[in-house]
C-alpha cells in the first residue's frame, strides 16, 4: 500500500484483497492472505524490488488446492448464526 496513503486506506486494500481472492477461487486457485511475512518486511523488499514509498501490510499465498490432501479434510465446527447475530426488523 502506499506510504501516502492515510491508514483508513487499509479497509480499501481488504475489499480490493476479498476481490483479488474470489477472482482466484474463479479460476481454480486457493489462496491465502497472510500477516505474518510482513513481519520481514526487508527480505520481501529485496526479493521483489519494492520501493520504500510500499508499505508491506499483507502477502497472499497462491496455489492450486488438493482437496484430498489430510489437512483439507478437517471440518471444524460452527457456532449458528442466531447465537452472535441479532436481528432487528421494523
């Protein structure tokens, strides 16, 4: 993201992210954003020859999904929605 960018920018990036990873999921990939590589943020600069104007705020992790694979088996369990949701109508 842009250095000159204010900080409210950020909620513009995750729409543009949420986008980017439903175009993805159109074409057959699985991705995943992550926060952590922004951590090292010299070592993704060098690599990829971004300026110092980029502010490095997310990475995303592209791939073409197994679903077989063990670790894409796991279903977790879900809470219903009415438990943390309120429905207000008029």
């Amino acid at each position: 993201m842009e250095r000159s960018l204010t900080p409210w920018s950020v909620f513009d990036l995750g729409l543009f992210v949420h986008g980017l990873l439903l175009g993805f999921a159109a074409e057959g990939l699985g991705a995943c954003p992550q926060a952590m590589p922004t951590a090292y943020p010299e070592t993704i600069r060098d690599e990829l020859e971004i300026p110092d104007t980029i502010s490095i705020v997310l990475a995303i992790s592209i791939g073409y999904p197994d679903p077989e694979a063990t670790v894409n088996q796991y279903q977790s369990t879900r809470r219903e929605i009415n438990e943390f949701v309120r429905w207000y109508t008029p």
